[in-house]
C-alpha cells in the first residue's frame, strides 16, 4: 500500500521530469529550470527565509519555554496544554489571524507589512515556534530542580543559571525541534499564499506556479524533485538528531 499510494506517484513525478513537452526522455527539462533566474530566486528565498525562521524560533521558543517552565505564574499548566493544542491549528489560520492585524485593512495594513518578506517570516517564526517549545518544555520537566537551587544559593544570577546549567540540558531538544522546524518551514506553502507576498516565491509556490498557472508540468516536477530531495536530507538529519536527543 506504501507503495501504491506513496511511491508510485513519486516515481510519476520523477519520470514526467525527464520528459519534456517536445516528447522523449531527456534532461532538458532539467537544464530549463536550472539556468532559470526564476528557479534560483526561488531556491535562495526558500533557504533564507527557512533559516531565518528556525533561528527565530529557536530564540522564540527557548524565551517562552523557560517562561512557562521556571517562573511560576497562574496558568502556567493552561498555557503548556495549549502549546499542544496549538500545534494542530493548520498554517494558515495563523496567518488568516495575523492578517485582521498587518493585512491591507487590518489595524497597522497602511504600513502592508504582511505582503513583504519580512511579514512571511513573522508568520512563519509565530506559527513555527511551538513545534520547538514542545520539546524543550519535555526537557525542562526532567531537569534536576536541585541543581537550580544550588546555584542560586551560591549567588549565581538568573542569565549565569540559564548559561551554565540550563541551557547544556536543552540543546539536545533545541537542536531536535530546530531540525523539525527547519523541516517544515522548507516545505511551507499556506502562509506563503496567504499572506500574498509579492515577490516571495519559494519552491513549492514555484511548483504551483509551473504547474497551475503555466501549465508546465515537466518544470513543476524538476522543482518538486529537487524540493523532496532537499526535503528529505532534511529530514535524515532531522531523524539522526532526535535520536541522539533521545526522542
């Protein structure tokens, strides 16, 4: 079943990528998205805008973490369940929220922050980084509490504790839910779409592009080839890093 529903219409997109419109097999198809500036566009505002959101994240993710964590206010257990709650909204529900406030006729639209780039990335860090406070909350609640009190009474500030001794126990989660967002925010195509960036293409926009819009399925399928290619050494990495933090 794996097979006939999964790999067979990948096989299906990777042979339509060697057959160009003029008929045969050949890797001109290839050689027309590589020498695109369109393509190259889109692979370079993929990788940024991926990255850019995993570092958000991560710094995002740790802040709200040890907030939730280790300073203790009402709800704090309200406000970790919904972390799990939250992680099931689809993308681009947070993106229709965000655009009641940065969209053209929103409460700031005049400034129409959500149709740059930097409105896609916004998007992206707000929607991404629970998916890294889930396992860092996981590691925070097996951290040895003794371990924060000893050094508290030794005189240590806040920032020294979390350098020293938190932080050490949370890279391996960090670097797991990094991985993960890395991942995810590669493939990303709802909030890219919703929001309306101009000028934002990334690679699965170009493949809906090619496919959609331009009816060029052989150039669709060498971009999909080339986005599940990095998407799955991605995810290799992603695998080795979650089993060495355990998860």
């Amino acid at each position: 079943m794996l097979g006939l529903f999964f790999l067979y219409p990948l096989a299906l997109v990777l042979q339509q990528s060697f057959r160009p419109d003029t008929g045969g097999t050949s890797l001109q198809p290839y050689a027309d998205v590589f020498a695109s500036e369109a393509f190259r566009h889109a692979l370079w505002t993929t990788v940024w805008l991926a990255l850019a959101s995993t570092v958000g994240c991560l710094v995002l993710g740790f802040a709200l973490a040890l907030v939730i964590a280790f300073v203790p206010f009402p709800g704090a257990k309200a406000v970790a369940g919904f972390v799990d709650v939250y992680l099931s909204f689809p993308s681009f529900l947070i993106t229709l929220a965000l655009l009641f406030v940065y969209g053209t006729t929103g409460i700031v639209g005049s400034f129409q922050f959500l149709t740059t780039p930097w409105g896609v990335l916004l998007a992206e860090v707000t929607y991404f980084t629970p998916f890294v406070m889930r396992p860092l909350l996981a590691a925070f609640s097996q951290l040895d509490t003794a371990q924060l009190e000893a050094a508290s009474s030794l005189g240590a500030r806040a920032p020294r504790i979390v350098r020293r001794i938190v932080l050490p126990e949370a890279l391996p989660a960090l670097a797991a839910g990094g991985s993960l967002v890395l991942v995810l925010s590669l493939n990303e195509f709802g909030i890219v779409l919703f929001t309306g960036a101009k000028g934002v293409t990334t690679l699965p926009m170009l493949v809906y592009s090619k496919a959609i819009l331009e009816s060029d399925y052989p150039g669709a399928c060498v971009v999909a080839v080339v986005n599940v290619l990095v998407s799955v050494g991605l995810y290799g990495l992603y695998r080795v890093v979650s089993r060495r933090a355990g998860a």
